[in-house]
C-alpha cells in the first residue's frame, strides 16, 4: 500500500511539471506573438511586409554628412553595430542595400528598427524588387 500511494505521489508530481512546462511555453509563445503583432501594428503599418519584398536585404538612406564617409570607406558594416549584416553594396542607386547573414522576416524588421535608430542614417525601409517602389516607400517614413 505505501509503494502504491508513493507511485500516485510522483504520478502527481510529473503531471504538475509537464502542466507547468506546457504553461510556460503557452505563455511565452503568446507574448512573443503578442510583441510581433504590436511591431507590426505600429511599426510598419504603413509599409506591411508583403511577397514582392525579399527577406534578406533592406535599404538604408545615409545622411548626407555621411554619404562620402561610407563611400570613402572611412565607415563600415561595423559602424551599424548590428551582427547579422554580411555586406552593403552600393551600386547606382542612390541607396545602399544592406545583406543579412540570416535571413527571414522577423529578423529583417529588426534590423531595419535597429538601424533605422543610427545617428547617420536618415531611414532604413524593405527591399523592394520595384526600385521606385522602394524610394517612395522610404520617403514615406
């Protein structure tokens, strides 16, 4: 009788466990939701994140005062003090386009929050496959 009531005790006890655990998961899953809902609430609700955008590239306006800086190379990727940023091509456009190492769009809309926070730049806004698009959507911020 005692090893039975002793089996029922720790059949108890798991259950509270993996009731905890399931509670906490629950609970820190519908937070992370709740956040990204909020970002995409007041973040980017004038600029939603649709199919025609890529995941792994953003646009940033340098200020003007920084502009030969970047050029120059006096300032680099580390100036953005962001790790997930492989490489910046500067190429006709008069915008910069920013790489990330891990792609994705949670992780492109904060870089774009983190960046678009610098001193040196005017706005960081998506990628848009349509260059006019892209310029018009950046103004707007």
């Amino acid at each position: 009788m005692k090893k039975e009531s002793k089996k029922i005790f720790w059949i108890q006890i798991l259950i509270i466990c993996i009731v905890v655990v399931l509670v906490a998961v629950i609970a820190t899953v519908t937070w992370i939701e709740t956040y990204w809902s909020y970002i995409d609430e007041n973040v980017f609700d004038e600029e939603p994140f649709s199919p025609n955008m890529e995941d792994d590239r953003f646009c940033v306006k340098i200020k003007d005062e920084y502009c030969e800086k970047f050029i120059s190379g006096e300032m680099t990727i580390e100036d953005f003090g962001w790790d997930n940023i492989e490489k910046i091509v500067f190429g006709e456009q008069p915008v910069p386009v920013l790489y990330l190492k891990n792609t994705g769009e949670r992780r492109l809309k904060k870089a774009i929050m983190h960046c678009d926070k610098l001193e040196f730049v005017e706005w960081a806004s998506f990628y848009y496959s349509n260059w006019t698009q892209q310029l018009i959507a950046g103004i707007r911020r």
